[in-house]
C-alpha cells in the first residue's frame, strides 16, 4: 500500500501542475487569445495557429525547448523537438525557405507595369530606420537596435534572419512574436492611420488602368533584381536570392512542379517549422520582462511610422501627378503581403464602393518584401555581417 501511494505521489508531482509558475498561466492566457483571434476573428491563422499552440506548449512543457548543452548537463542523449525546429530560424533557413515560397506566390507584374511603386515600397521603411535612432535611445545596442527595427517593415522571416545573423538569438522570440503579430493585426492598425492622413477625396481618387506586362518582362525582373541588389548588398543574397528565384519558378512556366512544390507544400510544412519554434520560444522567463515590453512597443511604433510614410509619400505622388496616385496604396508599402494591399482596398471601397485599388497596391506591397530585405541586408553590411 505504501508503494502505491508513493508511486502516486511522484506521479502527481511529477506532473505539469507542480512546475507552472504565475508566468506561465499567464503566457498560456496570452495563447489562448491569440488562438481566438485566429480561429474565431481570423485573423492569419496560418501564422497564428502555429505560433500560439507553440507557446502553449512550451509554457506547459519547457523542456520541448531544451538545448543540446542542456540535454548534455542532465545526461540526456537528444534535445527537445522545437529546439530543433528552432535551430533552422537561428541559422536562417526556414525565412530563406519562406521567401522562396513567397516568390513563387507572387505577381511582380504591378510593379513591373509601375516601377513608381518602388518608391512607396522604399517611403514605408523609413519606420525600420526611425525605431532603430529610438532603439538606441532607449538603452538598445546598435545590434539590437537593428533587429527589433526591422518589425516595422512587418516582415516575420526577415526579421528572424536578421536577429539570427546580429547574434540576436535572445531577443528572437519576442521579435518573431511581435513581427507576426503585427502583420496579423494589419486589418486594425493600419487603417485610422490612412483614415488620418487622407482626405474623403484623395480616398475616392481612381487610377488608371494598369498597362499589360510581357511574359519577357516577368522573366527578366527577377533575374535582374537578384543581380543588382545582390551586387550592391551582397549579404541580401539568401533572401532577394531565394524571393527571385521562387518568381523565377512561376514566371518562366517551364518547372510547374518546382512551382506547386515551393508555394505549397514546401511553404505550409516551413510555416508549421517556423511558427511553432518561434511560438516555443516565448516561455515566461524569457518573455515577461520589460525588455519585451519594450521591443512590442518600438515595434508597434516602426510599424506605425512605417504606415503614415507611405501614405505621406503617396500623398506626395498625387500632388506631383496632379491626383493620379491615390495615397491609400501607399501603406500597402510595408511588406505584409497581401494584407496590405487588401487593406488599401478595402479603405478605398468604403469612400467608393467602385473603386478598385488592389492591383494598384500589390505593387508597393511587393516592393516592400524587397525594401524590408534591402534595409536588412544595409544593417548587415554596417555591422560587417555577411
């Protein structure tokens, strides 16, 4: 009889219940809301699902996240299943792989028929480079500064490839974890802003048309982008390189599979790798502390910034071509894509019902995926990173 009930006692204390800390209750909380803003509100769920019930299960079980050293020091002979995960964000390869994906999903043909739109895509990251001046105000190293910045560009891969080459390792989760929620919430944040900004009229401007774009021009564009940003920033390759060759895939019409493989399955299966390990790194201890609060807050700000410069600058455009651009497409510069198209879209329908913007805005939205990697790969070459 004693055995048994000292059996049962280890178990029971053995269990979950006896390790949670007040942390912990709180972190699974903060899961569970970000599981109803993705199933219930759908709010990107594809980022959300992954990213949450990673953080549920690491605040219920630490050790899924144990290290190989840490596996070592106890006598274990493997780490914890999203440490490995983890590995490939900390060396890059999942947001490589993503970009890839991301590639072959997107028409550059809006960009290509406006090249204009370049320089929406450039305003909108000037929220990466005025959170990173505030960063540094706040305490932040130049490293550290740098890597929670790139949250402004709202750009989830990115912003994990530049903590992991900065050395930044220790600050992933919550930068990861505030890139992608931002990028989830751009429905919401976006819109008082240009709401703000713009006039019931600049709103209603419609555009003209978009020209047609050859097949040639759509091969030659991502040949030619990877040439000549890889050239100026080199240490941008794994991303441009990675975004243009999965164009390359789509666009050239010869490698069909390649093409289904990258935007499909290869995609979802990374997303499932990434959003889990980044959710796993959220534990209590590494989460609740004022650093996070800090790097969730700047990043709110570069986001913010990152919104009202493309609007500006859009308003700048309609100024110069005498009301041709609507400034709306403007905060489709960052490079959540495409929700901010979507988001340009739908602000400029509810002032005219018949007003479609949304090609209009891919343009920009896509140029932001190249200028968020552009402004990393600056970063990169400043600190001497390659």
């Amino acid at each position: 009889m004693d055995y048994i009930l000292e059996t049962l006692d280890s178990l029971v204390h053995q269990s979950a219940f006896f390790n949670l800390t007040y942390g912990n209750f709180i972190m699974i909380a903060v899961a569970g809301f970000f599981l109803y803003l993705a199933i219930r509100k759908g709010y990107e769920p594809l980022l959300l699902v992954p990213i949450s019930f990673g953080m549920l299960l690491v605040n219920l079980y630490p050790d899924i996240m144990k290290t190989i050293e840490e596996a070592a020091a106890d006598g274990s002979t493997s780490a914890g299943l999203l440490h490995y995960f983890y590995l490939g964000d900390e060396w890059g390869i999942w947001p490589s792989l993503i970009f890839l994906g991301v590639g072959a999903m997107t028409d550059f043909g809006p960009l290509i028929a406006n090249p204009k739109s370049f320089l929406l895509g450039a305003a909108a990251q000037f929220g990466v480079f005025f959170a990173y001046i505030v960063a540094i105000l706040m305490g932040f190293t130049n490293e550290q500064a740098a890597a929670i910045s790139i949250i402004g560009g709202a750009d989830g891969p990115t912003s994990i490839y530049l903590a992991g080459k900065l050395g930044q390792t220790d600050l992933m989760g919550p930068i990861a974890v505030a890139a992608y929620s931002y990028m989830s919430l751009v429905p919401i944040i976006q819109p008082p802003i240009m709401r703000l900004l713009t006039t019931k009229k600049e709103r209603a401007i419609k555009m003209e048309q978009l020209r047609p774009v050859s097949k040639l021009e759509k091969i030659l564009f991502p040949v030619v982008v990877a040439v000549v940003v890889i050239l100026i920033l080199p240490s941008t390759a794994p991303l441009i390189g990675m975004l243009m060759l999965g164009n390359l895939f789509r666009e050239s019409g010869v490698v069909k599979q390649l093409t289904e493989t990258a935007s499909n399955a290869m995609m979802y299966i990374i997303v499932i790798l990434l959003g889990t390990s980044v959710g796993a790194t959220t534990s209590a201890e590494a989460f609740l502390n004022l650093t996070t609060l800090k790097i969730i807050a700047l990043g709110l700000i570069a986001f913010a910034i990152s919104t009202a410069a493309g609007v500006l600058f859009g308003k700048l455009m309609c100024a110069v071509t005498h009301g041709k651009v609507n400034p709306l497409i403007g905060s489709a510069g960052v490079s959540a894509v495409p929700m901010s198209a979507r988001v340009s879209q739908k602000v400029g329908a509810e002032t005219d019902p018949t007003n479609f913007l949304l090609m209009h805005a891919m343009g920009p939205n896509v140029a932001g995926v190249i200028g968020t990697a552009v402004a990393a790969g600056a970063f990169m070459a400043f600190f001497g990173v390659v």
